[in-house]
C-alpha cells in the first residue's frame, strides 16, 4: 500500500437509529446527516455512510398502515440518493435484530430479538444479505463494495463470506484491533487483530492472509483509560448535557461484566471516534501514535453534536492529512498487502 506523504483520513458512518428507544429519523438521521455533507463539503473529503438497510425494511413494511412511516422512508432514500451523488460510498450495514422489531403503539419493540447474524439459520443469513444488499444498490450510484457488521459482531465469518463476495462486496470495516466487548448478546473479541490500516483475508478478518478475497479497512484503536469511562458515568449521575448529541433515542445498556471491566481495569482500547462522548479523545489518539499516517475516524450521525465536529475538524488539521476518503478508496489502494 502506498500512503499519502501527508497522511490520509478514512470517515465512516454508521446511519442508523437507536436500539433501545430508537428515536426519531428527522433528529437520528436526516438533520445530523445533512451537518455531516455541510462538513465534508466545506472541507473537501469523502466520506462511507454504512446505512442500516433492516431499519429500512422495518419501515417499508409498516408504510401502508402508518403514513408518517411512509413519508420518513421516503425522506431516507431521497437523502441516500443525494449522498451517493455528490460521491460519498454508500456500505452496507446489518443489524438483524430488525427482523424480530414489531411496531407497538408506535415505539419500535426491540425486545425479543436476536441481535446477531449467527443467530439465523443458513438460509435466513444468506435471505438476509441478498434483501438488503438489493435494497442498497438501488439507492447508490456506484457498486456497493463495503459491509460493517452490526455491533462489530463479524464473526464466524464464513457463514456471510461466500455470499458477501457473490455480491460483489469484497471490503469489511467492522474491526478495532485489540478491542473485546464482554456481552452475551453483543459480545466480540478483535484483540488478536494487527494494529495495521488495513490487511488482506479469506476466512476470518482476524487471520490475514496475503492473497485473501477480502481486504479488512481497520478503525483506528485508541486505548482507553478507566478515569475516562468514571467521567462519563458521572456525567450521566449528575444529568450533564454539555454538547449533547443530535440524536434524541436511547442507546442499550451494556452488561454490567463490560460496566466493571471499564470502571475498575487499568485500561482498554476503544474505537477512534467523531461521536460527541468519544471525540474528546482525539487529540490523544494523535499524541499517542504521531507516526500513524492513516487514521479511521468513524462515529454514527445520531451521537455527533457540533462540538464534535469540530473536534473533528481540528484533528484533521492537526494530522496533517492531505484528504479524507471512503473506505471502498482506501481499500483500493491495500491490495497488495
């Protein structure tokens, strides 16, 4: 792979809802969206949106019965369309827990659903992956070439592999090397993975393999400190709304083993992030690794507030990157490692 002298930034996305109180579209999705294309035009990048097609779906199939449901997917696709014109890439992202979500007194019930691809049979799995890659490619320009799982829960791989490259999509970006979420439901362990910007594999982005089918386009580790996870905790005791973010759902929960695995140990590696409660961290990331030259910032346009994005901003200016591209771009350029 041949880096940019000054360094590259690869922004990603995830556009989705939330998954306990989802929300609304209009402050999840479309308003934050909208500052995301502000920004990157002003600065001249490019940028993945991973769009949680099953949240599409959900809405498409509850649209004859709830007009309002109609009109916000509607809204969702004339937005895609128009990040896909002005050159953004358009990744497929799955949360299956979708397909379980029923509509009751017009709140989303996520409560008997099963979170993970591996919880589907084989033909569910490769139903699911077909359907919403459909769904996508109508709505994008260009090829899809890029998948994120939902949660970071890619593995076991090779149940959506064969499939995802029957499709075309030959780039994931759902690994933070060295990361490990301890949760019955969510749980995933990236902690083996190499500290690189990207890698080639075939069965499992954990193992690289020089000539895999697969190219892995890591997101940028940063190690955490527990002093940051006891701030955000008292943050959420004493009701501080400092730079709250756009969204207006209400994220789940996680297992209260991860709750005192972050509190109480010394210290845990965390995703590089543009979100409101993690872009704080970027100034460390950058005193941290002053080599890097290729940095993945991701975030989700429901936790981004304006502070953070102009965190974001001062950290592009501060690495010294020469532009911000897709994950699909940058992968293009890692097919010889």
């Amino acid at each position: 792979m041949t880096e940019n002298p000054k360094g590259t930034l690869i922004l990603s996305t995830d556009y989705e809802l939330f998954f306990h109180r989802s929300g609304t579209v209009q402050r999840c999705l479309l308003e934050p969206a909208e500052r995301l294309l502000d920004f990157t035009a002003r600065q001249g990048m490019k940028m993945t949106f991973f769009v949680d097609t099953g949240m599409l779906r959900s809405l498409d199939r509850h649209a004859a019965e709830h007009r309002e449901l109609a009109r916000e997917a509607e809204a969702i696709r004339t937005q895609l369309r128009r990040i896909s014109a002005a050159g953004h890439e358009l990744g497929l992202h799955i949360h299956p827990h979708w397909e379980d979500t029923r509509l009751s007194s017009g709140e989303w019930d996520f409560s008997a659903t099963r979170y993970r691809l591996d919880m589907f049979s084989e033909e569910e799995v490769v139903n699911l992956l077909e359907t919403n890659f459909a769904l996508l490619q109508a709505l994008s320009d260009d090829p899809v070439v890029s998948y994120r799982a939902g949660g970071f829960c890619i593995e076991p791989f090779e149940r959506i592999g064969p499939t995802l490259a029957r499709l075309g999509i030959t780039v994931d970006s759902s690994v933070v090397p060295g990361t490990r979420l301890n949760d019955p439901q969510k749980g995933f362990d990236a902690s083996a993975a190499p500290d690189e910007p990207c890698w080639r594999f075939d069965d499992s982005p954990r193992h690289p393999a020089p000539d895999g089918a697969f190219c892995e386009v890591a997101i940028t580790p940063l190690t955490v400190g527990r002093f940051y996870f006891w701030g955000r905790l008292l943050n959420r005791l004493t009701g501080s709304r400092g730079g709250e973010h756009f969204g207006d759902g209400v994220s789940k929960a996680i297992g209260r083993t991860e709750v005192v695995r972050r509190l109480l140990g010394q210290s845990r590696v965390s995703e590089l992030s543009m979100d409101d409660a993690k872009s704080q961290l970027l100034p460390h990331a950058l005193a941290a690794a002053p080599a890097r030259r290729a940095w993945h910032v991701m975030g989700h346009p429901k936790l981004l507030s304006e502070r953070s994005l102009q965190r974001l901003e001062d950290f592009a200016t501060a690495a010294d990157v020469a532009d911000g591209v897709t994950v699909g771009a940058f992968a293009s350029h890692c097919q010889g490692t």
